[in-house]
C-alpha cells in the first residue's frame, strides 16, 4: 500500500513540474443567473486532478476557472522544486526545464 501512495506522490510531482496532461470532457450549455454559459470540465490523466472552466456564451471569455486537487498534491511546491525533485530520482529533464531550475 505505501507503494502505491508513494508512486501516486511522484506522480503529482510530475504535473506540478510539467503541466497537467489534460483530459477535455466536452462542453455543456449551461444557464445560472441568468446568464448563458458554457460549461467544460477536464480531468487529469496522470494525477486527477479537475479543472472547470465557465465562458460566456456568447464571446467564449473565460469568467471563472477552479481545480480540485487530489489529497497529498503539492500545491505549495514550485516548479523549479518539483524538476529538482524528479533530477534527485533520476528522471530525466529538458534543456529548458534545467533553465528554470537554474542548474
């Protein structure tokens, strides 16, 4: 079992210093308020971590954007100490991911 939590672990360090790989659930129309919107949810491959996005309907402009995270992701670490952390595990990084951890 701590395997696996421990694999997990790496994992959202992954997307803390690379990006989310995501996954896009399609768009729904949607009304609150008043307001007409469209509605699209993705999921993260790689951690599960959501994200939802609502636009205007009308100009696609993004009005509001959250996440929920998965218990254990590493919001306080930045991208530079993620890359740092996989470099210690010996995965391997670009060029221009060693230019933002300075190394």
């Amino acid at each position: 079992m701590a395997r696996r939590a421990r694999v997990k672990g790496q994992e959202m360090v992954r997307c803390r210093a690379y990006g989310h790989p995501w996954v896009d659930y399609g768009w729904l129309a949607m009304i609150v308020g008043g307001l007409r919107l469209w509605s699209q949810d993705f999921e993260c491959s790689r951690c599960k971590a959501t994200r939802h996005d609502r636009r205007a309907r009308a100009t696609f402009k993004l009005l509001r954007r959250w996440y929920d995270l998965p218990a254990g992701y590493p919001g306080r670490m930045s991208r530079a100490e993620a890359l740092r952390a996989l470099i210690d595990e010996g995965s391997p990084i670009s060029e221009q991911q060693e230019a933002v951890i300075g190394a």
